[in-house]
C-alpha cells in the first residue's frame, strides 16, 4: 500500500563556497598556483589584476572626491560584482621588511630516462633480432631500483600469451646476462643478493672481495642478520678480514636504479615550504610564501555585461537573458573562488601563528628537546578553527626556519609525564632515546630493555614496548641488527 507522509528533519549542508574553501585549504603552495592558473583558463570572468593603480592616479586629472562623485546609480547595484576589483585583499599583506626578496626557481630540463640510457647500451650488443626484441621487453621490466623481480618462467608465459613468442629459459638467463653487463653495474638483479655480486665479480679480485662473494654466496643470511660469529666460524678468517669484508659490501649500491633519475616527479621533487619564520635577536619574523600567486578580480567586460542586460525590458529576449544568466554565473563563480583563496590564506596565517606561539621556544633555539606537547585540539582551541580545519592546514605544508625546513606536522606531539611531574613532549623522549643509540658501543649495542633502564636515569620512565615504538618510528633496528665488529 502506497502512502504518502510529510517528515521534517534538519540537515547540515555545506555551500558551494564552503566546499571550495575546504578544497583549496588541503593544496600546497605550488598546487594552489597551478589550481589558480586552471580557473583562470576555465572562467572567462576571472583574470589577473594588472598593477597600473599608481599608473591609473599619474593619468586621471580628477581628485579622489571627483571620482567618487562620477560614480551612477547603476555602478552602485552592481557594485556586489565589482567590489572585487577595487579590494584585492585577498593575499595578506603583512610584511616586515620593506624589500620583497626574490626567490628564484631552477628550470626543469628533462634529460633522456633511465630506460633511453640502458636501451642506447643495448643497441650496441651484438644481438640476434630476437634477442635484441627480448632485451628491449627486460629493460621495460626493470624497477625504479634498477632490478627485475620477476622470475624468468613467468617473464616466459608472459611473452607467450601476450605476444606468441616461443622464447626459452636459457635465452631468458643469456640475455639477462647481457643486461648485468651494461652500467650502472648491478642492474637487472633478481634481488639484492645478484646486485651485490654483480657489482663485486665486475670488480679486480683481490682476497677480500673473494670473501665477500664467498659470503654473499653461501652465508647472504647470516650476513644480513649480522652472524658474524658464525661467518668466522664458516670462514676461518680473522676479525680484521671480516671487518675489510663489511665494508666492501657496505660500499656497494644496493639499488643502481637510484643514480639515474629518469621519473619528472623524482627530479622536480623538491620542497616549496609555505611559510618562513626567522629568529632575529630573539624576536621572531613570520611571513608566508606568495607562490607568484596572482591577484585575482572580476573581469569587466563581464560586469559592463550584467549592466547591459539588466533592463527588465531586454531580459524578456531569450537570447539576452540567457546572455544575462550566463555572466552572472561566471561572475559569482569567480567571485567565489576569490573569496575562498582570500579565506584560505587568513586560515593559514592565523593557524601557523597559532603554532609560531606554542612552540616559539624551538623556532628560537632548533632544539628539539624545546618542542612542547602539541596536539590538533590544542591549536584548535587557540586559533578558533575546528580541528579538521587544523589538520588539513597541517597537512603537506612546510615551514623554513634558521634551522631547516620542517613539514608542520613535525611540531604535533603526543604529551607524556616525567619524574618531575612536568609535562614533555613525546618527541623529546625520541631525541633522548636516539642520543643513547648513537653513543652506545656498536660492538654490544644496547637491547630494548637497557634503553629502558637508560631513560629511566634520566628521568624518563617509559615502558620497553613504548621504547621498541619509538625505535621503530625512528627507523632503528633492533640491537641484533646494529652490532658492528
């Protein structure tokens, strides 16, 4: 049975402008740039402003007053359209020097792959057509590593079911072969093992590096968990030869896909911080990165057109009101969009300032042990902001101080308690943690439980599994991994 009912609820819906501004507050520097230069291809009512204000006060003989007296009736009811080009305002102004500093970009120039730079070496073998045709598919195979995983029974199927090449696993292994020969020495490995003897067998043998291919080849395990009482067992060999042998191996490359940058992103990958804090004479500077960011406003043509079309009579033509309609949705498009890079900036500013106050004791100083607790519910309730808000600031944006570059998320801490009762920071107890590791004797290094022992000296008790935590975000292996002869 059919029924037909009246409900009432209330929902939260977000606004088309509030949708915009929760977009570009999630973009970087150089996103929101190429984000800006998009809309201005995209909306014909959106453009540039040209910096002739000063040009435009030279040529027009009128007084200020004057022209404030020229302005019609008609310019006031559109003037919720044209208010953009008279208040630019939308990049912050504040500024503490009088000079602008310049910073200066490096082209990009896109140089032959990785892959270009291996087939040019392939091409000069002496190889048959079909060899030649079976190298040039491995290469295609090879990892931004430099290595081919993939076993060379499935390389055959492949080349089977994809191109009916009857191909056998011998001429698979003679053209790998051919491979291994080409530089950066190691390339096309299976895994790291075949790289690293790759790389030793191209070298002169000497009586160390027979060592090292002998271990690589039978003991690669008890290598990589450092057994070295095992390997001089095996071996025979004295402590001294070991420690030659470490360091031939440790000097390889374990992965000769990494000296070549054939991939655009890894060579323009460089960080662009988005905002800048100066410790001068214990006073801190804050300004933020302008990105050639443009100032933006309303086309005027298109304004001219809401003003030619907004006769009542004129709109009753169906080509005029569609004329009508059509600018004044690219209008309040553009005005939008102005309003939300305009909104997104005084949220930046305001949230860095925020976290320039909490932890103004490290960007004075550089010392980590100065980071206070910080988490988002703190800046939160400082700076007004939600934390979502917050957190989307924080996200991939970075900030240059006299002491490097920082992503913002490195100030956010977790708040633990020491045997003073005084607050500190969880990245204060990594700072210390990693201080002992990097003292401790490399020949007994210092288990989970002894660094345990070790911060509760120093007044910091933590339990061994929030130690092997931090350790593990610290990217340091368990003792056992970080002894040395």
């Amino acid at each position: 049975m059919i029924k037909q009912q009246l409900s009432q609820k209330q929902q939260q819906k977000l606004s088309p402008l509030q949708i915009q501004q929760i977009k570009l507050l999630e973009l970087t520097g150089l996103e929101i740039e190429d984000r800006i230069n998009r809309e201005l291809e995209e909306n014909p009512a959106l453009e540039e402003r040209a910096d002739t204000a000063s040009e435009k006060q030279e040529d027009d003989p009128l007084s200020e007053f004057e022209q404030e007296d020229n302005i019609s009736q008609e310019d006031m009811m559109l003037g919720d359209y044209r208010s953009e080009d008279d208040i630019p305002d939308y990049k912050l102004q504040q500024s503490y020097s009088t000079e602008k500093t310049s910073r200066e970009e490096i082209p990009y120039f896109e140089s032959e792959s990785f892959q270009d730079f291996l087939l040019d070496q392939l091409h000069l073998k002496n190889l048959s057509e079909e060899k030649m045709k079976l190298g040039e598919y491995l290469i295609g195979n090879i990892d931004e590593n430099g290595y081919i995983r993939r076993e060379p029974e499935v390389i055959l199927d492949d080349l089977l079911f994809q191109y009916g090449w009857e191909i056998s696993v011998s001429t698979i292994q003679e053209v790998l072969h051919v491979i291994h020969e080409m530089d950066p020495p190691g390339v096309g490995a299976a895994n790291l093992r075949e790289c690293l003897l790759i790389q030793l067998k191209r070298k002169e043998r000497t009586k160390i590096r027979t060592y090292a291919i002998r271990i690589l080849e039978h003991y690669f395990d008890a290598f990589s968990n450092k057994q070295y009482d095992r390997i001089l067992r095996s071996l025979n060999i004295n402590e001294e030869d070991l420690k030659e042998v470490v360091k031939e191996i440790t000097l390889l490359n374990p992965k000769p896909g990494n000296t070549w940058e054939s991939d655009m992103d890894s060579k323009m990958a460089q960080i662009t911080p988005d905002f800048y804090v100066e410790a001068v004479n214990g006073e801190l500077i804050f300004s933020m990165q302008e990105q050639s960011i443009p100032e933006l406003r309303v086309n005027k043509e298109y304004s001219d057109m809401l003003t030619t079309y907004s006769n009542v009579k004129e709109k009753q033509n169906p080509r005029k009101a569609e004329a009508f309609e059509f600018a004044k949705q690219k209008v309040d498009s553009a005005k939008w969009f102005i309003d939300a890079i305009k909104q997104r900036n005084i949220t930046l500013r305001k949230t860095m300032e925020t976290i320039i106050q909490i932890q103004r004791d490290f960007f004075l100083t550089g010392e980590e042990s100065n980071l206070k607790p910080m988490i988002l519910k703190d800046v939160s309730e400082r700076c007004g902001y939600d934390k979502s808000t917050v957190s989307r600031v924080s996200n991939s944006k970075y900030v240059q101080t006299n002491f490097g570059v920082y992503p913002l998320k490195y100030f956010f801490s977790e708040a633990m308690v020491n045997d003073e009762g005084e607050e500190i920071s969880t990245r204060e107890i990594k700072a210390i943690l990693k201080s002992c590791i990097e003292e401790e004797d490399k020949s007994k290094p210092l288990t989970d439980d002894l660094l345990v022992k070790d911060l509760k000296i120093k007044g910091y008790d933590v339990a061994r599994r929030t130690v092997a935590k931090y350790r593990e975000q610290l990217n340091i292996p368990v003792a056992r991994l970080r002894k040395e002869i």
